[in-house]
C-alpha cells in the first residue's frame, strides 16, 4: 500500500490550498452573514478563475469534461477543499451532484447523458437526489412508499420526500420510488430522472436545519410529489435496480464526504492551536495553550485526526484497486471514525474560543452547527456500526 503523493497532485493541492486562503477563507464572512443565493455571482467569478486554473470538476470523468482524478487523489483534493464551506462548490465536485454524475456516466442512456450529464458537469445545471422520506426510516430505505406506476408511455410519480439537498434552484432531481412492489425487497425501487419544472414536483419548503433555512445549492428541500408525470424513457438504468445503483453512489461518495471532514478537522486544528498560542490568561503572560486541558485537546486531536485519515486513505486505496464490495468494511469504519473525530475537534477549538466561538466570527459555530448531520446522512453512526460488528461476527460464527 502506497500513499506516496504524486508530483502531480502535490501541484494541484498546493493550488487549491493557496486559492482556498486567497479567495474562498476571506468570503466566508459574507457567506455566514447573507443569504446564499446573494453570493452566486462572485462564485460565478470564482469559478471562471477555477476553470482558467484548469482544476474544474476534478472528479468527473475526463470524457464529460473533468479532471478525472482517481478516487486517492480526489481525496487529497477534497481534503484541501474541504478547509471552507464554499471549497467543493466553487471547484464543481459538490454533493449531491458528484454523486449523480457518477451513476448518470455508469447508467445513463445516450440521450440521458446529453440532456442531464454534459450539462452537470459544465456546471449550466444542477441536481438533487431525493430517497429519504418524511414518514418512513432513511436508515432502512426498503421501506420507502413513494411509487412511480406505469401509465401509457409514462411513469406517474407520488410521495413524499424531505431532506433532498439542494433541491432549490436545481435542474433535475433523481428519484428513489416503488416501481415492482411484488419484487424481492432489494428489487422493488428504481431510479427515476425528474425535471423539477415538472408538473406534480412540488418544492414544499427549504426546511430550517440548525436554525438556517439556507436557499439555492445550501438548503434541503421537502418535496411532495403530486401524480408528477415524466417518460418512462427517464428511468435511469435497469428497473428494479435503484439499490443496486445506490450502491455505486455511496461507496465513493462517503469517501469524498470523509476527506472533505478531514479538511473540516485541520482547519479547525488549526484555529485551536492559533488561539492556544495567543490568548492570554494571567497577567503575567501565560496562553490557553500553557494549560494541560488545551495541550491534551491538542496532542489528542493531533493524534485522532491522522488516524481517521490514514484509514480513509486505505479505504479510498482498497476501493481504487479492489472495488467498492471488498472494502465495504472499511467504508462502514470510516463514516462513523470520521464523523465523529470532526465533531471532537470542532467541539474543542470552539470551547477554546469561548464566547468568540460561539459566534459567527470564526468559521467553528457554522462548522458546529452544519457538520453535526456528518453522524445522520449517508448512514447513521448506529446503523454502521451494526452491520460492521454483524459482517465481523459472521466470521467468528462456528457452525454447531
Ligand atoms: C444535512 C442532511 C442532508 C441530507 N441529504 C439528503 C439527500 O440529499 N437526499 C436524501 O435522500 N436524503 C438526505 N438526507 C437524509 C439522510 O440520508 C437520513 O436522514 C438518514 O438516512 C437517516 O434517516 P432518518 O432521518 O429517516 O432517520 P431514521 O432512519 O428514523 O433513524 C433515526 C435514528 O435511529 C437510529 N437507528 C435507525 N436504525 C437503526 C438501526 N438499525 N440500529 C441502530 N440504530 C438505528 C439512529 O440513531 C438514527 O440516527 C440528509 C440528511 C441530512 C441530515
């Protein structure tokens, strides 16, 4: 197993990490204090000098327009990005739309991928992913209601979902429904693509998460769909195959997601060491950073923080040379490793910045507040830990 870091990609990150303390560090205050859809014309223009830069869609498939980093070292690039909360979306590798550029390039039709795929990547449009449901557990998504049944040439779409991120402002969103409901269970579901102007799709609200309503790409919409009619030819991939293909957006999706927290870790690693280096907390000249309790936040996060790396690292490298399936342990170990080795530091830097870290004049309130879903989405922390501890079981088990 080999980390080693190309000279290549040395290069890329080291821009990235620079254009990311330039330009996107010295936004954020406006990005916490305005709404997000005010901001869309200076990240337009962030995203032309991206483009000039040559490191657009650094994910996506060389053939649709990208970069086509392999999954190691989209994951160094996502970690640099991931420094800011406007990293992934300036760059053009954002969820939930890398997730959809993935399975439209596996499973896509030819019309499919010049209607939706091209234009995704070019960054003309964006989409959304809508599965989980208001009235029935995301954690076991057999269980989803919403249906989409033949009807003449089309697929008529009802249910109710919620939490489709970015829905507002989105081009298309691809939709989890009951297409065989007398199918085995894992065969029931198919993906289905769904132009937002459709009649029937309808935008309920952008729901308040943490206190923040959000609009346009930072929102999560709720979505009712209302005998929402669309071809049949937009099923995308073989019906009854949703969870198959599911499969193929999760296992590197949470990897990029782990990587990105990774850049979550070290910005907020940094705030913490800064301020124990400067705040002063006797007369006599001794910083928070002389005490035991902030010198055991900083050796302990130090130490938590490059292990939860060295594992996503191996995991992205197992599922570069072995495929997704072989290291699904691994997947499961890191989405609840990492997610909680964020919300520790996060927790530690803004208790070392007292009252100032409860506000929005560090980046740590906003990290705080948003990145608590990272033990929720893409599988709770409990769910993961069952099936891991379940596959590890299985081999101790002796047959009697
Ligand atoms: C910020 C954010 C963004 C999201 N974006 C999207 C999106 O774009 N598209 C989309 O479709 N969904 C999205 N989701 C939804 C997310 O995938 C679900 O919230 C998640 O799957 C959990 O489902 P649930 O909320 O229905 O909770 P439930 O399934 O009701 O689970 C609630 C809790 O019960 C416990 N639990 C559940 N099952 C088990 C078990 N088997 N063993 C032990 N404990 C268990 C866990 O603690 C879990 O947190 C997003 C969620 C958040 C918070």
């Amino acid at each position: 197993m080999d980390f080693k870091i190309s000279d290549k990609i040395q290069t890329i990150v080291d821009m990235i990490n620079e254009f990311v303390e330039k330009e996107l560090i010295p936004l954020e205050p406006e990005f916490l204090a305005k709404d997000f859809k005010d901001l869309l014309p200076i990240l337009k223009e962030k995203q032309d000098l991206v483009r000039k830069m040559e490191l657009w869609a650094p994910n996506f498939p060389v053939e649709c327009g990208g970069m086509g980093l392999s999954l190691l070292e989209h994951g160094l690039v996502s970690e640099a990005l991931g420094r800011s909360p406007l990293g992934h979306y300036v760059f053009w590798c954002q969820a939930p739309d890398a997730g959809n550029v993935e399975i439209l390039h596996l499973h896509g039709t030819k019309k499919q991928k010049q209607r939706y795929l091209t234009p995704l990547v070019k960054g003309d449009i964006r989409s959304c992913f809508a599965m989980t449901e208001v009235d029935m557990p995301g954690s076991n998504p057999v269980m989803l209601e919403t249906t989409a049944v033949k009807d003449g040439e089309d697929y008529v779409i009802n249910g109710h979902k919620w939490y489709t991120t970015a829905a507002d402002g989105a081009n298309f969103a691809i939709v989890m429904a009951v297409t065989n409901p007398d199918a085995s269970t894992y065969r029931k579901a198919s993906m289905i693509i769904v132009p937002t102007d459709t009649k029937g799709f309808n935008l309920v609200r952008n729901i308040p998460v943490m206190g923040h309503k959000g609009s346009d790409y930072f929102s999560h919409g709720e979505i009712l769909f209302e005998s929402c009619r669309v071809p049949q030819e937009n099923l995308l991939g073989p019906e009854g195959q949703g969870f198959v293909i599911a499969q193929d957006r999760l296992g590197p999706g949470r990897i990029h997601h782990c990587m990105r927290w990774l850049g979550i870790c070290r910005r907020a690693f940094d705030l913490l060491c800064s301020r124990a280096d400067e705040r002063l907390i006797s007369p006599s000249g001794k910083t928070l950073g002389s005490t035991q309790t902030v010198r055991n936040w900083i050796a302990e996060s130090a130490a938590e923080l490059q292990a939860a790396r060295l594992l996503t690292l191996n995991s992205a490298w197992q599922i570069d040379h072995n495929g997704a399936s072989m290291a699904r342990d691994s997947i499961s170990m890191i989405k609840f490793v990492v997610a909680n080795t964020m919300n520790k530091i996060v927790d530690r830097a803004l208790q070392a910045y007292g009252g100032l870290g409860m506000t929005d004049d560090t980046i740590l309130a906003y990290f705080y507040r948003h990145e608590r879903a990272a033990r929720i989405y893409d599988g709770a922390d409990e769910v993961h830990k069952a099936s891991l501890a379940k596959r590890i079981l299985k081999t101790y088990h002796k047959e009697q």
